[in-house]
C-alpha cells in the first residue's frame, strides 16, 4: 500500500490528511535549494526521533537523533545528501533543534542511489509548524498524523508523490 501526497493532502489507507509542501509545489527537482517537492515514487529507508519528545511505534528501522546529529546539503562535500556527524565543515542542517517539527523524520531515499550532486538532498516527511507553512521542499503534516501514520506503515510502504487531486 502507498502513501499517497498531493499539494493538499497525504493519505494511506483510511488516513487522509492536509499536509504541508515546498514553497515552489510539486515537480521535477533541478537543483539543491530550488524549494520543490519531488514527483515520483520513494521509499522510506529509516525514522529518525528524539526519544526525549516521542515514542515512536513502528515496524520501521529507526535512529534516535542525538545532539550532534546532522544532515549534509552541501553538493562540495563527499558526504551529500547523508547523515553526518556535528561539528561538520560542510553546509548542513541540524536535526536536534528546539523547535519539534523534527521530532518524527521519515527520510526518503530521494537521491539517495546513486547521489547525483546537486540534485536535492534531505526529502524528508516531518512535524508541520501549526499553519502548515510551507517546506523547503519536504512534506509535513501534524505530529499526532503522523504519530498515528507510522504505526501504520511497514518497510514495504511507498511513498507516492504527485499532482493528482
């Protein structure tokens, strides 16, 4: 079974709910930054959690986030695209912040095999911020959605992104 995201919408199974996407909507990455949600079919290679804020119930692997704990997005480093080790000399995103939209990360395996530089990195579905504002170019729903989506969901479950309504 697939989970299925749209502009408006992720839904799996009976679960339907308003999700959150890139700022410039769903389509064809070209390039790192560029703020678009990526079409295609994924899967999900592991959870990423803070154990401190959630328990987490799932037949999925999974890795507590830890302090430091990043996400490589710089095209210039050898480590693109990957979770990384803090401190880093190279751009990248932490994932252990105050705020909790990271909480809960599914990671896609969005350019993942082979990793093309440049071509996006982190395609992540996260905790949304309470008005749903739009992402960099992951999808992002609330956390009881998708506390509730992972009990669900096993290590077969793929992720669909598309334009269809």
């Amino acid at each position: 079974m697939h989970i299925l995201i749209n502009k408006n919408y992720l839904t799996y199974n009976k679960l339907k709910v308003r999700c959150a996407i890139g700022k410039k909507g769903i389509g064809y990455k070209r390039k790192e930054g560029d703020l678009i949600t990526p079409l295609g079919e994924f899967n999900i290679k592991y959870i990423l959690y803070r154990k401190d804020r959630v328990k987490v119930s799932t037949k999925l692997k999974k890795k507590v986030i830890k302090k430091n704990m990043g996400w490589c997005d710089d095209p210039k480093s050898i480590n693109y695209n990957k979770l990384v080790k803090l401190p880093f000399n190279y751009k990248h995103e932490k994932l252990y912040i105050n705020e909790n939209i990271y909480d809960i990360i599914l990671v896609l395996n969005y350019n993942m095999n082979p990793i093309k530089k440049n071509k996006g990195s982190a395609i992540f579905i996260h905790i949304a911020k309470n008005n749903f504002k739009k992402t960099k170019g992951c999808v992002a729903i609330k956390k009881v959605s998708l506390i509730k989506l992972i009990k669900k969901i096993n290590p077969y479950t793929k992720v669909k992104i598309s334009l269809q309504k």
